[in-house]
C-alpha cells in the first residue's frame, strides 16, 4: 500500500526471518564485533583479488542467512543486491553462486535499504514469499576504483571516510520471528554541488536530511515514533549538517537518539585511521542485519529508522569535474509485540 509522497506503508508487515554479516579484520576491532557471525583476519579473505574478496563476503554472507532461516537456496526466489563496483560485477557474480532470479541494483551506500525496500515490496504485494536482499563493500576496492590504491599510500584529509569490508543479507518473508518491515520512503537525487570525493558526509547530508524530511511529512509521524534513527554513513561531518539542516526544517530529533551506522561500526577515537568514520555499501548492512536486528529481536529497541546514503558518483563523472548527486532511502524495522 503506498501513502502519499514517496512512502509505501507495507500493509502485511514482511518479516526479515533471518540475516547475517561476514566482516574484515578492521571491523573485527571496533565496538560491534560481537554483533557480526564472522570475521576474517587479513584483508585478502583468503583470495587473490581485492575484487574476489569483496564477492566472497557476499557470498559467504548470503550463505549464511540461508542457513540461520532453515532453509535452502533453491527456496529463495529472488535476490536483489548490488554494490560499489562497476556493473555491480560483486552482486553479479555472489548471484551466479546464490542461482536465485536476481534483481541488480545500484543506490551506492544506500544499496542496503534500496534492496531491503524491494524485497518487502515484493512480499507485501505477493509477488513473492522469500526475498534474500544484501550487499557488501571492500576499502581496498573502493579505494582502488574511487580514489588511489590502497599500495599508493595517498594521505587523506580529516573529512575522508573509510569504505567497511563486510557484507550483510537479510531474508525477507511473509512471516518469521524477526523484526517486521513496516514502511520505507524511497528519496529523492540531491545535489548541492559538493565535488570532492574525500567529503562524501557532507554531499550526502541533504539526501539524508530531505528523505527524513519526506518520511515524517508522508507518515504523519515524529521522530519520537522511533527508539534510534541512524543514517547510513555520513559520519561525523555528515551528521552534524545533517543534524542542522533537520533543525531548520522543523524536524524535531531531539525526540529520539539519532547516530550514524559509520560513527557505530568503528571506535574512531582509538582506530585514527577511519578518520571522520566508517562508509560503503557494507557500512548501513553490517550495522543493520548485525547490531541492530540483534538489537530488535532482544527487544533492547523496538522501532528503528534506517535511513541509508548512498554518493552517485563514478570515477568518470569525477574526472569530468561533475559534483556528486546523492540519495537516501529509509526502512522503518519493528519489533512488535
């Protein structure tokens, strides 16, 4: 059932039966590890490509939510993913493995609540009983394609963020023990004219503080609805003019905690190499389908918005001198009773 603006109000309410995440050693030493099912200790995972680790995390992640919900691959009747690589070549290939009909999909960071939205559309309107929707992120993939390679040993200012290495999938069906998908608001392209790729929080703030926006005025809603509201990975920069623009659009936040997943999955203050914080397709995924459902199904929280960003840019757009378009896509997650 779709309400007014760009929110859909999902009338059976999907459960997400079961989800998993697989990390990288850097996310291993930050405040969530215990939240995650597995983490690798060397930033190859064990291949000889950055691009076939990214894709082994997936894989492997996928893996496991198939097996935490009892079920087998064959039951799964889409998938829908997507990541930072060109052609989304991760997602592609983790679907070659997964042989579930797939639905590739490209938001950037936001990819995480992107296919969570879809997935629960998907089983909301009958088009299908098990979704599997995730995605994954490398750093040194990201860095090799967006910026410099990893070996290049560039420098990077106080704004810059550090892409996660993990991946997180989640099942979504029409019944389940897990937290319920209640509603999502799909966003709009924002673009202020940021062009520099070493302050992805700041290009990506308005994106997160207009979905917000839309998602309060389309629900009727406030933000005390909600026990945690988290945007994707705007981390420190991004936050704070997230948190200003909020403020002069009347959205009163200060009802509610409000935090982003790339100050959550890391200890900045000890790991100084994140600099502002966490980033990446993997970022909103390892912290929602890790921490979070975690944190749902305990019933720690019971209401949570998360609001996933996501720059559009490529490294062609870049180096045309283009700003950075940015998106936000929202996922209401509650524990019901």
């Amino acid at each position: 059932m779709r309400l007014k603006g760009q929110t859909w109000e999902f009338a059976s309410k999907p459960r997400i039966v079961a989800s998993a995440t697989v990390v990288g050693p850097e996310e291993g030493q930050g405040p969530l590890a215990a939240d995650y099912d597995y983490i690798y200790d060397n930033l190859e995972i064990n291949e000889k490509t950055w691009e076939k680790a990214e894709r082994k995390l997936l894989e492997q992640a996928s893996q496991l939510a198939v097996v935490k919900a009892g079920l087998t691959k064959e039951q799964i009747q889409f998938y829908i993913g997507g990541d930072l690589m060109n052609q989304i070549i991760s997602s592609t290939f983790a679907a070659r493995t997964l042989g579930a009909p797939y639905l590739g999909v490209f938001g950037a960071c936001s990819t995480s609540m992107e296919s969570l939205a879809l997935a629960a559309l998907l089983v909301d309107t009958g088009a299908a009983e098990l979704v599997l929707a995730g995605t994954t992120s490398h750093n040194c993939t990201a860095e090799k394609q967006f910026r410099y390679p990893t070996e290049y040993g560039s420098q990077k200012p106080p704004t810059a963020q550090y892409t996660v290495t993990g991946s997180g999938c989640g099942i979504v069906g029409k019944s389940g023990g897990g937290p319920a998908v209640a509603r999502a608001t799909i966003g709009r392209v924002m673009d202020l004219g940021v062009k520099d790729p070493f302050n992805m929080g700041a290009a990506m703030a308005p994106a997160a503080a207009d979905t917000i926006e839309a998602h309060f005025r389309d629900t009727g809603l406030t933000p005390g609805h909600y026990d945690l509201i988290v945007t994707g990975d705007l981390a420190s920069v991004g936050l704070s003019i997230a948190k200003e623009l909020l403020q002069k659009a009347e959205v009163r936040m200060a009802e509610t905690e409000f935090n982003d997943c790339g100050l959550m999955v890391y200890d900045i203050q000890n790991q100084t190499y994140v600099r502002a914080g966490g980033s990446g397709c993997g970022c909103s995924a390892v912290v929602t389908y890790g921490h979070l459902i975690k944190k749902l199904i305990n019933k720690e929280l019971k209401k949570v918005l998360v609001v996933a960003t996501g720059a559009l840019l490529s490294p062609l757009s870049y180096q045309q001198g283009e700003s950075i378009p940015c998106i936000a896509h929202a996922v209401a997650l509650e524990m019901e009773d």
